[in-house]
C-alpha cells in the first residue's frame, strides 16, 4: 500500500483521462460501489481486462485506480463507497464539461491544485522546459513533497486539461 504522509500530489497511477475515463468509471463505481471486491472486480474487467499484464496485475491496476479515487476524495478510506463529492461527481456523469470542472475546480482548491498550476506558469515564464523531471523538482521548492515518479503529476494534468 502506498504512504499518502509522503506526497502531496494525489496518487495518480491508473487514474486518467485516457485509461479511465471519468463518467464511464463513475458509472462503474456507483453501480457496483460500497463491497470492494465487487467493485475491484468490475473495474479491473471495465478497464484492464483485455490490457497487458497477468492475473496479478490486471487485479494491482484496479487497486491503483481505487487507492487514486480515495486520494481524489471521490472514495471513501475504505475504497468503495462514494464520498459526498464523489456522489456530487456521479450526479454530473451526463453532463461532462460540469463534471470535468467539478473535479477540477476540487483539485484546484483542495489538492494543491492552484501550487501546481502557478509553478507550471513560472517555469513556463522564467523559459524553463516543463518536463517530468523538472516539474517535480519545482514544486518541491514550493514546499510540495511529490513522489519519484512521473504517474502522479501526469494524472492531475490530464484531469485539469480536461476542464
């Protein structure tokens, strides 16, 4: 299990616009939320059935996109039920642009969102290449703790590109 005490960017792998587009998963997590096998189960077969990957991985590919959805604040500690927010998301699945700037308005305002977009813009403005390694590096001057790899920050990208 990963350490949320270590980062302050959500956790990110499996969770993106790409792999798991946003109204289908919800659709997924409402109809199959609140039993954590159940809903490890359907996500795994939704999104990562027909993938790369053994048994084994297919099944760790579900958990990330969970433990990613609890960081997100859309499930609940136990990896199954809905959040409030996340219940206000499933509300929004009929309406994408409402529901990509819900998510990202709750990335911008309670998941340092904001600190990740102005130290995008600095570097942009000081001439400073925005990459993989150079983001990290930046937002940890600003005080941010980010993990070593690059699935966390490509995420919250693509989530707030969606908006």
């Amino acid at each position: 299990m990963h350490d949320t005490s270590r980062r302050d960017i959500p956790f990110g792998p499996q969770f993106s616009p790409e792999q798991t587009p946003l109204p289908e998963l919800l659709k997924v997590v409402a109809a199959n939320g609140g039993n954590y096998d159940r809903l490890l189960q359907a996500i795994r077969k939704r999104f990562f059935e027909k993938g790369k990957g053994d048994d084994y991985n297919k099944t760790k590919k579900a958990d990330n996109t969970t433990l990613a959805l609890r960081d997100y604040g859309i499930l609940d500690s136990d990896k199954a039920s809905l959040t409030e927010f996340g219940k206000s998301l499933v509300s929004l699945v009929d309406d994408p642009p409402r529901l990509y700037e819900a998510l990202a308005k709750h990335i911008l305002l309670d998941l340092n969102g904001l600190t990740f977009v102005r130290t995008i813009q600095d570097l942009v403005a000081s001439g400073q290449d925005v990459t993989l390694e150079t983001l990290p590096r930046a937002l940890g001057r600003r005080g941010l703790r980010v993990p070593p790899t690059a699935t966390h920050i490509s995420a919250i990208k693509g989530w707030l590109r969606m908006a």
